[in-house]
C-alpha cells in the first residue's frame, strides 16, 4: 500500500511539473449598444478534436477569467451567449498571461439555430440552466446519476435525491415526457449518459401552467434530459444477474426501444437482499426509490415502488413498462403499469422510560412481524393541444393491493421501581385488498396575448379497502382482577370518495406583467369507516358474537367551498404575488351504530398565500413568502366514540375542537459562481399554530392510559438550513471539492402529560462537512462527517432536561487501476453514546465491490461484498416530551455475491439502426 502511494504521489509531481500554466482575462460586450453581457459562457478546447479543457461564466461586468493548467501549447477560446453569434479565436498559451481587452458580441440571424448548436457546456437562459453533457466527463458507462454529481451545483445523495441548489428535484423528464411515472431514480439510475445530449433545469411546473405562462413551484426543481438526434431509433438496456453466499440473489435488466417519437421501455428485477432492482457492481440500486405501506386502520398508501429500507429482511419481485409517444399533431401520451411483490421479516425490540409529572415507568416490547404485498400500478397521460390557445391534459391513475400480514407483540409495563405493573401479548392475522382509481383533468384556454386565460380543474379519487382480521390478545394485570382476554374476528371496510374541483380567470392588468386571479374551488371528501368485531362462541365454535364496544360504522364529510383573489406581478428578474380566500367548510360525522354520537359542525376561515422571488443575477437569487392555511381536526380526534381496541390505550375524541390555522414564514437565498466554482444556499422557515389539536392523557395507577384531544397555543417552530460548497481545479487532472453545512431547528410545543399542561422547547443541530478529491481514471476519494446534537428543556421542574449526541463518520473511495479494474467502497461509521444497556452503541458498516469490464466494455463481472465487518445495526435514541425509546430492529446482515452485466445498445441516426454491440 505504501508502494502504491509513493508511485502515485510520483506520477502527480511529474504530471503537475510537465504542464504549462495559463491565464486568459478579457471583457464581453454586444456589439449593438457595448452593454456588458453578464452569463456568457467562455470555454477553452482542444484543436484537434474540440474537447473541453475548462470553461467560465462572465460576471455582471461581462468580465471573465481563466487559469488552468494543460499540455497544449495552442488552444481555440469560444464565446457563447443565446441570440448572439458564437465568438471564436485560437489562443497561443506561449503568451500568458493574456488579456484579449474588450470582445464584441454579434447578433445572429437565427436564433433557434444558435441555441440548437450551441457547444457551450453551460447555457443560462432567463428561466433554464442548461448543461452540454459532452462537456463534463465522467466514469465509464456511467449512468445518468453519475453525470447529475459531476454538474456544478448539483448535489445527489446516496438514496438518489437530487437538490439543485438545495432546491430537491422531483420530476425528470426524458424528451419533455415522463419517464416511468414520478419515481426521479428510476431514470437517473437506468438511462445512462452516452444517449443524453443536454440536462435542462427548470422549475417545477404542470403542463397546465407551462402552457398558460404561470410560474411554477420556486421550491422544486425539474429535470429534462434532451436525446441525442440520432438516438431517436435503436434499442439500448442492461440485464444483469447475481449469486452470493447465504443464499443471497438479485437479477434485474431493462429494454428501451426508442422509434423517434415513441419510446417503449421494460424493466423486471428481483432479490432478497432489500433492494428493489440491481445494483450492476456498486452499493447503489437500479431501480428508483419510494415506499409502499399500510395506514393501519385498513386503508393504504402508494408512494413509489421501493421494498427496501433500514428495517426487516425484504424480497422483492418487479415487472413494468413505459410507453410514450406522439399519436397526432398535438396528441401526447405517456403510460406506464408496475407488478410488484415482496415478502418481509422484522423483529423489533423496544425500551422506553415514560415520563409522568409525578411518576416514572418503564415499557418493553418485542414485535415479530411477516407480511407479503401485491401490487399493481398503472399511471397514464394523454395531452390533447387542441390549437395554440387551447389544452387539453387528462392524467388517470389506478392501483390494485393485496396483502396478507402475520403479527406478534408481547409487551411488559414496571413502575419506577421495577415491579412489573401489567403485559400483554397478542398477535394477528390479517388479509387486506385495496383499490384505488383517481384522475386529474385540466382544460387551459388562453385569450389574445397579453397573458389572459380560463383554466377549469377536476380532480376526483376513489379508494377502497377490505380487511379481514383475525386477533387473539391478552393482557394481564398486577392484581388479577381485570385481565383480558380475546379471541375475535373483524371484517373491515374503508371507502374514499373524493371530488375537487376549480375553475380560474386571469385578467391582465398591464400586459404580461400584472394579473388579477378570480378563482373558486370546492372540495368534497366523503369517508365510509366500517369495523363489525365478532368474538368466538366456543359453542358455535365459530365467530358469530357481535361486539358492539369494538365494532364501527363512521360516515365522515368534509366539504369545503373556497372563493379566492389573486393579484400577480412577473418580470424578467421580479416576480411577487398575493392570494386571498375565504373557506366555507362543513364537517359531519354521522355514527351509525351510535346515531347519539353523530354531529355536524360549520367553520369558517382565512386563507392567505403569498410570495416573492428575485433574481438578482443569472447566479444568485431569492424568495420568500407567508402562507395561513386552515386544516381540520381528524375524525378520530373529533367523534366521542370510545376506542377500546387497545386494552391499555383507550381513546375518546372531542367533538368541541376547531380547526387549527397555521402562520408559515419561509424565505430562501441561492447563488453559484461558475467562476470561482463555488456555490451557497439557505433556508429558513418559521411556522406558529393556533388552535394546534394534540392529545390528551391520563395514566391511571394500573398503566392504562385514557386519551382524548385538546386545542392549544402557543406551538411553534424554526427550521434554519444551509450548505456551502467550492471546486477546486489542482490541475486539468485533479479536482478537490469541499462541502459544509447545517441543519438546525428550534422547536415549542404545548402538549399534556397525565393531564398537566406543559411545554416543551427543543434545539437540534446538525453540522456536516465533506471532501470530494477526484484524480481522473485514477481514484476518488470522499470522506464526510456529520455530529448531531438535541437538547429538552421543560417547564416542569418534574421534568429532566435530556441532551443527546450522535457522530457519523463516512468515507467513500474508488480506484480505477489497473485498467479494465474498478474498487469501490462505502464505509460509514457511528457512535450513539445514549442508548440504554443491550443497544449496540457504535458500528462500522463497510461495502466493498471490485468490478472488471469485459467484452469491450460491455460487460461486467462484479464481486461485492455487503457489510464486510458484519456490524450491521439500526439501534436508535428517541426522546420526547413523554418519553426516552430506544429501538433496534432486524438488519440485513454480511454476504458475499459474484455477478455478471451486460449493456447492448444498437441506436443510430433517426430513422437508421447500428449493428448491434456486444459480443
């Protein structure tokens, strides 16, 4: 190893000595008025085949720098800026330093032309940061992830994420068209770099809003990944497969078939080994990211297609398709459908101190649970541009569940003295099958030009749940006199039926610039909550004892009616606006088993929602805003029927509460200076609750707790979040990257604690810090460290402060020598001093995979070894205001696996297909 740092350390000496150094200053103009041009894009190439050496962005004063180090002796030096002529001269480095003074800008004759051939790796239009993909190298065969981190503001964490100066992306387009549905990953991870000619960024909008000119979500970030031309028509994909000791396996492959407009794409996988797709010789997964999980009062929850997690062992098995294209002029379509399955295992344990005013106790519990989901997803869009003025965007969604779930828990209560108060086990079985269908249809019509339009929305959802329940418990009390025994069935239905609907007109006030919004919306929420609970007759020897106490028959309204003004101002760098509404909402609940128990109540309220962003240069810019929203209790949490489900958690609602209003302050600062190749962003946001509804508990001297709901205020919080990161270049080889930040929030909430109000102040932050060394078809190098400290403080003096403190240490390392040869680690270190006595404390958790490319290239032999130390954990403190839990869970644990990939890609020019690669 110290051979191999010396000979290394050798070779950058010799490489930093044989180049030559540059400097190259100069100012850019327009030709027409000598105004300076602020965003220019200057870069230096290579004569002899135009390959980039580096490149820069001129200032406000259209004044420009550049110092590198390079072999070449000539170089050709290119100035681009769009709806201008490009600028090109050939540069002798033999002179440096060199000033080319004042450089005047031409006006082209065709801009469309200009844009489309354009080289430059950077293009900053007024609303898009475009990137030449040519321009920014990356490893072999790597994927379009790999291009994202090498992108300057750009930052992909390990799960895929994507922030664009700290703005999360969450949607990728490929050709303006989605990509197998909302699921970023899927297209970061699948489609690789060597098919994308520019990565446009832009913010989020909806067609609907695209095509009327609104402004779209300042908080979020879209993608849009431009094809090559001549990748138009071809087929590309991978297929891989993997063995590994402990009987672990994954396989996975993907097919895309592109015909100009149409494009078709499949993709299948499986593992046991929580991923869910194929990792094709890196810790890093094929497939994207989300969850897919139960609400636990029988309903569901779809949120992408991800099996996974830090929790249980998961197997999991994949099938799906995409499909996109142009039927007509003006006629889009994208669909896409998902089968999906899995299988998980996890054991829970868990210790908790309960904190009481006058009192402590102690809970432990230990949960053993197997469930196995089916899942199919279809998403479809169709965009019927009628003519110019005229849009049509209707967007079906349907999804189909079925689950089976075995469940078992034993769970122990001891006083402050460790005398055991009561316990109780139960377990479970329980069959769910879920249906949802839900549709957003929008209509878009624009009158003349000066920014008028009529926009109508209607969005509906269905949602239905059956479960059939089959329980046994028992609980068990110190003096034996109220124990509890149960042996029951329950057959579950919950239904959803939910219609929004919105209809909006813009009048221009001044044209293009300032807007009157008139706009009314109506929402109607209607929930069917259906629980018939039989006990077992041991004479009948079946479930046929109706159990009223434990059985319900809800039917929840929701209707809201909300008539809003609007008044909007966009300029090229200013953009504000305000929006006022009034909700007119009705809340009914009728109990039709207790028809005593029903109720209906009116509320009313103020809604506000404003914003403002500028943009102070094509680098920097701000927003901020102030949002009031109005948001009702639960049913729960308003229905005085009395839970008994849980023998030691009863739960009565409260049907007096009132909505809850919510005071949000946010404000944002981004700015990257493509010159110095450094970057910051910030955020911070206030929030106030009024009316804030939390729970409310007594803890008889038997541990049985008895909950209902209250109003309070007096809650609040503070979230303050922000990242600096710089680039070096060390030489035209070499690049350092450096990277620190902080999350911080201050939080107040007023909460009860057997029955006494008290408040509770938190202060958690979280500081980071990382480096990016990257020595080119050499090595990387990425260690990071994050320390997180949280503090409670009390208002009772009952109450003990707590102060906690978590380290994590990681470090991320690859080599690329010899050649063909790739190693890769991900090693993760962290201490948790605070958990209780039978937590593990600390851990070392170190991946490791070793590739070979094979078959020029196209193949892959991996060898991959997971958790290399085998100190594999998710032991984890929580604290609260109520209570101290520490909680660990099954994990996957050290494996080896040898695999094997293969890409084959055969696009050609459009119209044309290549020979197939491979073999």
């Amino acid at each position: 190893m110290k051979q191999l740092l010396c000979v290394m350390a050798l070779l950058s000496a010799v490489i930093c000595y044989s180049q030559n150094s540059l400097q190259i200053s100069g100012t850019i103009v327009s030709q027409d008025d000598k105004s300076p041009l602020e965003a220019a894009t200057v870069y230096l190439e290579r004569i002899q085949d135009s390959t980039l050496v580096t490149y820069t962005i001129s200032d406000k004063n259209g004044h420009f720098e550049i110092q590198e180090k390079t072999y070449e002796t000539h170089l050709n030096l290119v100035i681009s800026y769009v709806g201008l002529q490009e600028h090109k001269t050939k540069i002798d480095l033999s002179k440096s330093p060199i000033n080319l003074g004042e450089i005047a800008m031409e006006s082209a004759n065709a801009l469309q032309e200009v844009v489309i051939t354009s080289r430059a790796p950077i293009t900053i239009k007024k609303d898009t940061l475009e990137f030449n993909v040519k321009s920014f190298k990356t490893k072999k065969d790597a994927t379009v992830e790999d291009l994202l981190k090498e992108l300057p503001g750009v930052e992909v964490d390990e799960n895929g994420k994507i922030k664009v100066n700290g703005k999360e992306v969450n949607k990728i387009l490929v050709n303006g068209k989605p990509f197998f549905g909302d699921d970023p990953t899927i297209t970061t991870r699948n489609l690789t770099k060597e098919i994308i000619e520019k990565i446009q960024i832009v913010d989020t909008k909806t067609k609907s809003e695209a095509f009327a000119g609104e402004e779209g979500d300042t908080e979020n970030k879209t993608i849009n990944l431009t094809i090559k031309e001549e990748n138009n028509k071809g087929v590309f994909g991978r297929v891989a497969a993997g063995g590994g000791t402990d009987k672990r396996y994954e396989f996975a492959g993907i097919v895309n078939v592109f015909d100009n407009d149409q494009r078709i794409s499949v993709l299948a996988g499986g593992n046991n080994i929580n991923s869910p797709g194929f990792s094709f010789g890196e810790i890093q997964k094929m497939f994207g990211g989300g969850s897919f999980y139960g609400t636990g009062n029988g309903s569901f929850v779809f949120n992408g297609r991800n099996f996974g997690g830090g929790e249980g062992i998961t197997v999991s098995n994949n099938v799906g398709v995409n499909f996109a294209d142009e039927l007509a002029k003006g006629i889009d379509v994208s669909a896409d459908y998902f089968l999906s399955s899995s299988n998980s295992d996890n054991e829970i344990a868990t210790k908790r101190e309960n904190i009481l005013p006058d009192r402590r106790y102690f809970t432990e519990s230990y949960v053993n649970s197997n469930s196995n989901i089916d899942n199919h997803s279809s998403n479809l869009e169709f965009d019927i541009e009628v003519d110019s003025t005229f849009l049509i965007n209707i967007r079906p969604s349907f999804k189909l569940l079925k689950s089976e779930t075995t469940y078992a828990k034993e769970e122990s209560s001891f006083d402050e003295f460790g005398a055991l108060t009561n316990a109780s086990n139960s377990s479970s079985f329980v069959e769910t099958f879920g249906r949802n269908f839900s549709n957003d249809f929008n209509v878009t019509k624009r009158f003349g030009t000066k920014g008028a339009f009529l926009k109508f929305d209607l969005n509906t959802e269905f949602n239905s749940t059956e479960t059939d329940d089959f329980a046994n418990s028992q609980t068990m009390f110190e003096d034996d006199t109220q124990n509890i025994d149960r042996d029951q069935y329950s057959d579950g239905k919950q239904n959803l039926e939910s219609l929004f609907a919105r209809i909006t007109y813009r009048l221009p006030l001044i044209a293009k610039t300032l807007f009157l919004d008139f706009e009314y919306g109506t929402r109607t929420e209607t929930r069917e909550s259906i629980r018939s609970t039989f006990d077992f007759d041991d004479a009948a020897q079946d479930y046929t004892s109706f159990n009223e106490d434990l059985s319900t028959n809800f039917n929840y309204t929701n209707k809201r009616n909300t008539p809003s003004l609007g008044l909007s101002y966009k300029k090229e760098k200013l953009s504000l606006g305000m929006e006022v509404g009034y909700v007119f909402r009705t809340l009914e609940n009728r109990d039709e088993l207790r028809p005593e128990m029903s109720l209906k109540q009116n509320f009313e309220a103020l809604e506000l929602n404003s914003h403002i962003s500028h943009r102070f240069s094509p680098k920097t810019s701000m927003y901020s805003g102030y949002n009031l929203s109005n948001q009702p209790p639960q049913i729960s949490q308003m229905s005085p029927f009395q839970d008994v489900s849980d023998p030691l958690n009863i739960v009565t609602g409260n049907p007096n509460l009132e909505p809850a209003n919510r005071h949000s302050f946010y404000g944002g600062f981004n700015s990257f200076d493509f010159q110095k190749k450094t970057g910051f962003w910030g955020y911070a946001s206030v929030n106030i609750t009024e009316n804030q509804v939390v729970s409310r508990s007594v803890i008889d001297e038997d541990l049985v707790r008895y909950t209902t709901y209250e109003n309070v205020n007096g809650n609040h919080s503070i979230y303050v979040n922000a990242s600096y990161t710089k680039t070096i270049k060390m030489d035209s080889l070499k690049t350092l990257r450096l990277r620190v930040g902080t999350h911080t929030s201050i939080s107040r909430a007023v909460n009860f604690n057997n029955d006494q109000q008290y408040a509770s102040k938190n202060r958690a932050i979280g500081p980071y810090g990382g480096i990016a060394f990257t020595w080119t078809d050499i090595m990387e190098l990425e260690p990071n460290y994050r320390v997180s400290f949280n503090k409670s403080t009390y208002n009772l003096e009952v109450f003990d402060d707590q102060e906690f403190i978590r380290h994590d240490l990681g470090i991320r390392t690859a080599t690329f020598l010899p050649k063909k040869f790739e190693w890769r680690n991900d090693i993760k270190y962290s201490y948790n001093p605070n958990v209780s006595s039978g937590f593990q404390k600390s851990a070392w958790f170190w991946n490791s995979t070793l590739a070979y490319s094979v078959l020029k290239d196209q193949g892959t032999i991996t060898l991959k070894a997971y958790d290399l130390l085998n100190q594999n954990t998710n032991a984890q403190r929580t604290a609260t205001e109520n209570y101290i839990q520490d909680k660990q869970s099954s994990v996957l644990q050290q494996y080896f696996m040898l695999s094997f990939s293969w890409k084959f890609n055969s696009l050609g020019k459009k119209g044309e297909i290549d020979d197939f690669g491979g073999f």
